[in-house]
C-alpha cells in the first residue's frame, strides 16, 4: 500500500533523504578520502660475520605504491535487461522517490512512498549517482492529475548488496512456481504431500492445464490463494520465504497488477492462487507453521483460519 511521507517523520530502514531518514540512501553520500598506502622500502641485508659488504653506486629501486581500489557501487547486471513497462516489486519499507538519480539537493523527494508490494513500471536506467543504483519507473500517487508519478528509485543498499526492488520470478533456490489458478477460497493455503492431495489442490486452486510432475519422496506442494479484484484481475508472485528460526514458510509477498491508466483497483476480493513446489531439504524438520504471509497471527472467530497450516516434517 502507498503512503506519504510527512514532513520530519523519521523511519527506521535503509532509505534516508537529506530532508527526512526513510529507507533510502543517504542523503549526502560522497566516496571516502583514500590515500595512498605508506611504502617502506626493503632492509639493506646485513653482513655475514668476517665478511666484507662490498658497497655499491648502484641506486635501489624505490618500490612503487599499489593504490587503493575504488569501491565498485551496486551492480547494474541485475537490472540491465529491463524493457520498457515492464514490473518491479517493491520489497522493503518506505522507500522513496526521487526527481534524479542521486541524493543531493537538486534530487527531490516526492511526497509518495513506497511500500513491500507496491509495483514501479520501469522507463529508464539503470543509471549510477551518489554510490547507488537507480531505477526510473512509473508509480501509482493518487495526488497527481493521473494517478501517476514518474521517478527514479534506488535498487538496493550498496553496502549490504540487499536489493530493495525485486524482478516477479517463476522459481529460486528450492522452489518452483508449477501453477496458478482462479478458483476456490481466497485467502488460503493447502499443503500436498502425496500425489492425491496434489491433484485436490490443483482442483481446488482451478488450475486449468495438466499439473506438472512433483516427486514426493523430495518434494512438496504449497497453494497460496491471494486475491484481486474485478478492475485488477492478474496478479505476479514475488517469491516465497523461509523463516527457519521461527519454523515458518509463507508466500514472500504477491502484488496485483494494476491495468495501465489506472489509479487504484477496487475493493471486491476474487481468488488467484499460486501452487509451488518446494524440496523438502530447504524446510525446516519438525513442526512448521505453513502461511500465506509472514506475519500472519493466528486469532479466535477472526476468519482468518485458512491463512496458516501446521504441517510436520521427518
């Protein structure tokens, strides 16, 4: 969800402004001094005992100093490949927008702010400025005329190589995306771990094509049914997440898409599940909480029932 930034509110993640600290870089941010290291030249050998050292007009070489290397800002691979519209996710919190692609004075900060889930359609870039790199792209910011800002975003914190946009993806480390579907409860997740339980939630998920092969001796299969709306009917799936300290698997986050000219969608919920296998060897063994978000609390006669599943593990 978009919000938008108040004058001196402090926030507490990576993106700062030189007017307010939000999760962005820092607001001025100038490569440190470096020096030339110190060079000290070899020793002069000393002389064996009982033997004459033989002086020499031959001048020592004085060895050259090695310079300091210049850190590399983030890399621009990751984003190098872009075409025009295409999406970006948003994953971290409040995270700003830019009138150039550098923190300085002449970059303003526009009232709109980012939030884990919010889309940027992509115009330009990437490009370098203040250590960063930045994307340009479309956001949504209902104080426009169109409902629309163009600006650049920062990608990432440069020195932790944490990205703070994502690119939507169909697999990662231990994980797959095998499906998507229309149909059944939204707001819920299914777990398979035989094939007869695979194919009930593919049906349950209304998954129109032939489910794909999933071993179940390594393998196991996790529906998560989000939901769009009329106006919004497509949806992108942002990854899943693993927290093995608190024994939960929960979808990463899903973001619908909102139809080019558009504001906003509107409020009615339609299902639009995601079905993915996972190896079992990235779960945690045990008991583990199964969620459709990270920070799902389990509440009495609050209807969220659906949101979380308890399964476990050898």
């Amino acid at each position: 969800m978009i919000h938008f930034a108040a004058p001196l509110v402090i926030a507490t993640l990576l993106l700062t402004s030189c007017a307010d600290a939000t999760s962005s870089p820092p607001a001025t941010s100038s490569p440190p001094a470096t020096t030339d290291p110190t060079s000290t030249p070899s020793p002069t050998p000393a002389a064996t005992p009982g033997e004459t050292q033989e002086p020499t007009d031959e001048p020592r070489p004085t060895p050259t100093p090695t310079p300091e290397p210049t850190p590399e800002p983030v890399s621009e691979a990751r984003f190098d490949s872009l075409e025009h519209d295409e999406v970006l996710i948003v994953v971290t919190d409040n995270l700003v927008v830019r009138s150039e692609p550098e923190v300085s004075y002449d970059s303003e900060i526009h009232d709109v702010v980012l939030e884990p889930g919010d889309m940027v359609w992509y115009r330009d870039g990437p490009r370098t400025g203040s250590g960063f790199e930045w994307i340009q792209g479309e956001v949504l910011d209902p104080t426009q005329p169109d409902g629309r800002l163009t600006g650049w975003v920062a990608t990432g914190d440069n020195d932790s190589d944490e990205l703070w946009l994502a690119v939507p993806r169909a697999e990662g480390d231990g994980w797959r995306l095998l499906g998507t579907g229309r149909d059944g409860r939204d707001y819920s997740v299914g777990v398979a771990m035989t094939q007869a339980e695979y194919e009930a939630e593919w049906a349950e998920a209304g998954a129109t094509d032939a489910p794909p092969a999933v071993d179940f001796e390594t393998e196991l299969v996790v529906r998560f049914t989000h939901a769009v709306s009329s106006t919004c009917p497509d949806m992108d799936f942002h990854g899943i997440g693993i927290d093995a300290d608190n024994r939960v698997v929960y979808s990463a986050g899903s973001g619908p898409i909102v139809p080019e000219g558009a504001t906003g969608c509107t409020t009615d919920a339609l299902p639009y599940a995601f079905i993915v296998a996972f190896e079992r060897e990235i779960i945690p063994s045990g008991e583990v909480d199964v969620r459709l978000e990270r920070g799902f609390v389990a509440c009495a006669d609050c209807g969220r029932d659906d949101e979380q599943v308890t399964i476990e593990l050898p």
